[in-house]
C-alpha cells in the first residue's frame, strides 16, 4: 500500500497546533508503519531535522509551486491526479 501524507505544515519552522500534531503524527507513524508500505511526505521545500529523517520505505517529495498560496487546493490535487496514493493524509483545515 502507498501511503500519501500532505508534510508542508509539519515542515514549517514556526509551529502552531495543527503543525505540531502533524510532525508528532508523522514521527510516531515512522516508528510504527511496516515495510510493507510505502509511505510519500509531499512538501513544498526539503524536510528540515528530524522530518527529514526518513526509514528505507519512507521518501519525501517536493512539489514546487513558487505562489505562496493555493500550494494544497492546485499542486497537491495535480499531484494527487497524476499519481495518487492508496490514502492520502492531509492535517489542515482545508
């Protein structure tokens, strides 16, 4: 199973609470998601620290949009009808 998580919020430097709910998330499933699956973090820029420390089934994957804005409702979706995941995780409120 290929396991799509939304990590732009959880990459932001400066967190707030659905941004930190969503690095623990992440952390917290990278111990526990077996290497049966395959997990995709999609960002907008590189993971920093400890996101960025992915197990062997786990890969990041920056989707550039140079906006500011509309990063979620128009990269994401392209991407999610390009190549879509089996589940897809989005922790925001869209």
């Amino acid at each position: 199973m290929l396991i799509g998580i939304d990590a732009s919020r959880a990459n932001n430097e400066q967190k707030t609470g659905v941004e930190w709910y969503a690095w623990a998330l992440i952390q917290e499933l990278k111990k526990i998601i077996s290497s049966e699956h395959r997990v995709v973090l999609y960002t907008r820029e590189p993971l920093r620290g400890e996101l960025g420390v992915l197990p062997n089934n786990w890969q990041e994957k920056v989707l550039k949009w140079p906006p500011k804005r509309l990063w979620t409702q128009v990269r994401l979706s392209w991407e999610m009808y390009r190549k879509a995941p089996d589940v897809l995780f989005v922790p925001a409120q869209f």
